[in-house]
C-alpha cells in the first residue's frame, strides 16, 4: 500500500509525539505502597495542543476528543491498564460518592464528585484545573478513592462523606489516608465577601481560612479547609498529605481555570489524578 505525503506526516509527527509524551506525575510518600499505583499529573506531556491544553484529559474542552483520548491513554499506560479501566465521574460540584465494582461499569454520566473501590485493575481518576483532586487509601482493606473538592463540594462535606463510604466498606478511621493534590493556594484564592459570609454562617470559626486583603476582598486557604475536615473527622495528621502545589502560580505545571479567565482565555484544559489497586500476584 502506498501512503501520500500528508499520511507519511501524519504517522510522522504521531510516532514523534510518542517518543516525547512521557509523563511524569507528582507522588505522595503518604500513599506510597507496593500495591497501588497513584499519581497527580501535571499539564505536561499529551498530545494535545502545547499552549492551553498538552495532557489535557477533559471531553469537555474545545480539545479535540482524539487528544482527549490518547491522553487518558497514556495515564492508563502509567499504570499498566486499559483506557477502559478508567472511571472518571460526571463532576458537579456535589457531596455524592459512587462505588465501581467492575471494570464493566460506564461512569461517565454518574453525577458524583468522589469514586470509590475494593477492586484491583481500575483506575480511579478525577479531574481538575484550580479545585483540589484528593487520592485516598486505606492499606490494610485495600480501599481507594479520588475526590474532587471545590468549595461547594468541601462546604457540602463531599470529604466526610468519602470517610463514611469507606467505614461502610469494614475501614478504621485510623487506616485511611490523604493526599491533597496540586489546587489553588492560599495566595492566589481571592474570593469576594459573600463567599467569606457562606463560609462564616456555616461555622463562625472558618473566619480562620481567611485573609482580608482589601475592603470586601479576602483570600482563602482551600487546602487547610481541606485537611481540618480530614482531622475533623478523625482521621489521623501523620496520614494527610498535601504536595503544595499552587496552580495558579505555577503557570509551567498546571492548568488553572481563574488564570485563564483572568488571562480572558475561554477555555481551559482539566489536570488528571489517578489511583488503582493492583493484582496480587
């Protein structure tokens, strides 16, 4: 068979693209066991468009769904599964948690915000640009989980309510753990006083999550609300972890909704973080 010219470029600037796509996630010591594979990746690698979207691994961009799906790919290659294997909810911003028990089981258009499960060989994955992707593990049920916790989902409890799911699950509090990935820092999270009041008037005591910076204008700590609610919970300090990563600065590394806008950009690649159990063998 002979190929043209434009197909010779193509398979060209394809077999390139796959010689230079290797992603590197971010890890936590928190979750770091032999038999589990996690990762928190960064906008970096892909296949998609280098200005605003490279591992973008969100349908609901104006990327190019090819793209979209050669990059969940090669999040699934990280962790030597099936793109099949990846179970990524439809994300609302809500306190719901869904449970995947096989491999089988379509979850795109579950709403949900957390995804959970005892099985080996799924991929768990969350998706975000600014709010804060959260793995979770319990070592000694084999329990996994990915959260995605924006401030509506984190007011709502969408965290204690993963913690229950797990205690449903046979879990002891003191065998969860959590790792708060890359989100919008404490200084970068300008939100305006009606935000500061919803917080306010859930628990006077939040006040503490927040700076005042100018005359109705404050920043807020996103990732310490976070991790209070953890130990709120009960869940142990020494097994939550938080990689200190700031989206909106770190402009190389992550892709952040707020800096797009702020940017006047109308679209905005989604980070990818990721957790499965493997097979014992």
């Amino acid at each position: 068979m002979l190929w043209s010219l434009h197909q010779v470029n193509q398979y060209t600037q394809l077999a390139f693209k796959m010689q230079s796509n290797k992603i590197l996630p971010i890890l936590s010591n928190n979750l770091n066991f032999k038999n589990i594979t996690h990762g928190f990746f960064t906008k970096n690698g892909g296949y998609s468009d280098k200005y605003n979207f490279s591992l973008n691994c969100s349908y609901s961009s104006n990327d190019l769904k090819r793209n979209v799906y050669n990059n969940r790919r090669l999040v699934c290659n990280y962790h030597k599964l099936d793109i099949q294997n990846l179970k990524i909810v439809n994300q609302v911003h809500s306190n719901k948690i869904f449970v995947v028990n096989n491999t089988k089981q379509i979850t795109s258009k579950i709403d949900a915000d957390a995804i959970i499960t005892n099985k080996p060989n799924i991929v768990l994955g969350v998706l975000t640009a600014d709010c804060a992707p959260v793995l979770a593990f319990d070592p000694v049920r084999n329990i996994i989980a990915a959260i995605h916790i924006g401030w509506r989902g984190a007011i709502k409890n969408i965290l204690s309510n993963t913690v229950d799911s797990f205690i449903g699950m046979k879990s002891e509090i003191k065998n969860i753990r959590f790792a708060i990935g890359p989100c919008i820092g404490p200084e970068s999270y300008e939100v305006q006083k009606d935000f500061y009041k919803k917080f306010t008037k859930e628990n006077i005591k939040n006040n503490k999550y927040f700076s005042n910076i100018f005359p109705n204008k404050y920043k807020f700590d996103l990732p310490q609300y976070i991790k209070d609610q953890a130990l709120d919970k009960g869940i142990i300090e020494k097994n939550i972890s938080n990689t200190n990563n700031d989206t909106f600065i770190e402009e190389h590394n992550f892709f952040s909704y707020r800096r797009n806008y702020k940017n006047n950009l109308k679209d905005c690649g989604r980070m990818i973080s990721t957790i499965s159990i493997k097979v014992k063998r």
